[in-house]
C-alpha cells in the first residue's frame, strides 16, 4: 500500500530528510568534480613520466 507523504501529517520531516538527501548528493558531486580534476592532472604526469 503506497502512503501519500503529503496526507499524513508528516510532509515537513520527509521534505527535510529529501533536501539533506539532495545537499548530500552535491556534495559528493563537488567532491567527485575535485577529485576528476587530481586525476587529470595526475595523468598529465604521467604522461610526462614524472609520476609512475
């Protein structure tokens, strides 16, 4: 049986837990962007032959 989050009485905590759901998310997208970013510059090392 599927519950309507809205008709319960209980939306606010449900819209919180989804928006710290969603920071969340962008966090870890920021932190996977930085992270993309040390491995281009990595490979570019290597490349160069300073990093093995």
């Amino acid at each position: 049986m599927h519950i309507n989050p809205a008709a319960t009485g209980a939306p606010a905590a449900l819209r919180g837990a989804a928006r710290q759901q969603r920071d969340d998310s962008l966090g870890q997208a920021r932190v996977q962007q930085r992270t993309d970013v040390v491995s281009v510059r990595e490979l570019t090392l290597v490349r160069q032959g300073r990093l093995s």
